[in-house]
C-alpha cells in the first residue's frame, strides 16, 4: 500500500511504525489491520532465533488470520483506488 500511494518508507519490521506512515498520508487503517502490529514480534523472533519462546499452534493461527485480514484489506482499497 505505501508502495501504490508513493509513500516514502524506512526499511524496518515494525509494522506499527508502517501503519503510521498509512495514516499520515491519509489512509483509514481498520482495527483488524492494525492488529498486524502484533505480527511484529516474529519479525524479530525468525531474525534472532531463540531470543523469544516459539509461537504456539494458536499463537501461529492468529497471526495467519491476522496476515490475511491484511492483505484482503489491501487488494481491496488497491481495487478502489484503481477503479
């Protein structure tokens, strides 16, 4: 989405600092999506293995469901804002 809207972003994993940017250049960011930001911890786990205990099977179903909700939001504001 920062990509389609020519927003300038910092190469990080903090999906909280990304959703930000969204919203200062004017997107509205449902509550579902902003729940990405949890998904920031793995981020950190996968990149420095054994710092933090691994995921449980629930834990992992969230953020599946969370990463989805994500991207069904994305597809569908990229489809109004190309239509």
């Amino acid at each position: 989405m920062l990509l389609h809207r020519g927003i300038r972003f910092p190469h990080v994993h903090d999906l909280a600092r990304l959703v930000s940017l969204l919203e200062q250049h004017g997107e509205t960011v449902p509550e579902s999506v902003r729940e990405a930001e949890e998904l920031t911890r793995y981020a950190v786990a996968a990149r420095y293995p054994g710092l933090t205990e691994p995921a449980s099977r629930a834990d992992y179903e969230v953020a599946v469901r969370t990463a989805e909700t994500v991207l069904e939001w994305v597809v569908v504001r990229l489809r109004e804002q190309v239509s």
